[in-house]
C-alpha cells in the first residue's frame, strides 16, 4: 500500500488566545492525533504534507515523524474554512498494519449501459461511498464500478459489488447503489374536442343569432297569447 511521509510537530500553548491564528499564518493546520493505546497529542502539520495526503486519495496511509518519532496514521477527518475552503483543523488515527478497521470508501462509476442511448434512460447514482472492513494494508482508495452490463430493469444493489480481495462489506448489501430511470413525460395532454368546443368565447355573429332566435320565439308565444284572447 502506498504510504506519504509527512512531519508533524507537538503543538504549544494550547488555548492561548492568538495561537491557532499564528499556527495557520505559518501555512500549518492544527491537529490532533489519537488511537493506538495512546493518550491524544495534539500537534501541527504543513498545509502541503495535509495536501499531499489528500491528493493521494481517501485512507492513504501516512508515516508521521513526530519529533523524531514514526508511527503510521490514516487522516479521519479534515475541516475547512466556510469561506476560503482551506483546512483548518486534522483528527489524525494511529492504526497498526496487523489491524482490521472498518473505513469509508469513496464508490467510482465507469462505462455506458445500453438502455441510456436506446430509451433516454437516466443514471441515478444513489449510493456514492460503503463502508468496508479491512486490514490497513489493504483499505483501497476508492472503488471502481463498472455499470456498462447494467440495463432498466436490473440495478446494482451494495452486495452485488466485487469488493477486492481482504476486504469485507460493513453497508447493507440491499442498499441500492445505482439504477437507470427512464423520465417522465411531463407534456400536458391536449383537452377533448367537446372540451375545448365548450372552452372557447361565443362569437359576436354566434350571440346575435342566439338573440334574434330568442326574440322570435318570444314574439311568437305573445301572438299566440293575443289570439286566444
């Protein structure tokens, strides 16, 4: 397994005020690193040690030289400022090569099912990292999904990932992972003819008609009226 080698320092006048302000003019990130039966140091790191490991992929190991001191640790969480996007703090683990540990793992999808090109379908990727257990020396970086055979009615469920060699599934295997949709049509239907006969506004040639009929059926009963009189 690839490892980045990066130095660290123990870090001094922890609740200072000022301190953390002075840490991250000097381009380093405050941090702490914890596990391995150990008590939690904290410490600081440059920004480009932080950088290369994130550059190099999610769970990369690292080798950290703590003041002279080498022990191997994963990165587990990195927090970044709201506005300027650059990290600010670091949880370093302590982990053992002999050790099993259960990590995230970032999911990758590859290749071109038939059924988008054919029927428009849409590739819906619902499930975009799992959570596996593995010895560190065989965490990978991220997993490679190949949806090529995929088709509309036949999705990819966690359990049908081919997960490599060591490495076991901690996410339920029937949670969905991706699946082709095909989209709804959403043209509104036209209206029925009588519909949209009804619908529309009498014409002025139409009314008067109507009012010369209605006229005449009335002049009509009145004569009738005046005969029987």
């Amino acid at each position: 397994m690839e490892k980045v080698t990066i130095q660290a320092e123990s870090r001094e006048g922890i609740g200072v005020k000022g301190t953390l302000s002075q840490i991250r003019a000097e381009k380093k990130v405050p941090a702490v690193v914890y596990g391995g039966h150990k008590e939690p140091v904290s410490i600081t790191v440059a920004v480009k040690d932080l950088e290369k490991i994130m550059k190099a992929g999610k769970n990369t190991l690292a080798e950290m030289d703590l003041n002279g001191a080498k022990e191997l640790v994963l990165v587990k969480e990195v927090q970044f400022h709201a506005v300027t996007d650059k990290p600010i703090h670091a949880d370093f683990q302590r982990v053992s090569m002999k050790d099993k540990m259960d990590v995230v793992v970032p999911l990758k999808l590859e290749g071109m099912p038939a059924d988008v090109a054919q029927y428009g379908a849409i590739i819906e990727h619902i499930l975009r990292e799992i959570e596996v257990r593995a010895l560190v020396s065989a965490i990978p970086h991220e997993i490679v999904l190949d949806i090529t055979p995929m088709t509309i009615n036949k999705g990819l469920l966690a359990g049908d990932i081919k997960l490599p060699e060591g490495v076991e599934l901690i996410t339920d295997a029937q949670a969905p992972v991706v699946h082709l949709a095909i989209p709804k049509d959403d043209t509104p239907a036209p209206a029925p003819a009588a519909d949209a006969a009804a619908a529309q506004p009498e014409s002025s040639s139409t009314k008067g008609k109507k009012d010369e009929e209605g006229n005449l059926a009335k002049d009509n009963k009145d004569a009738a009226k005046d005969a029987k009189k």
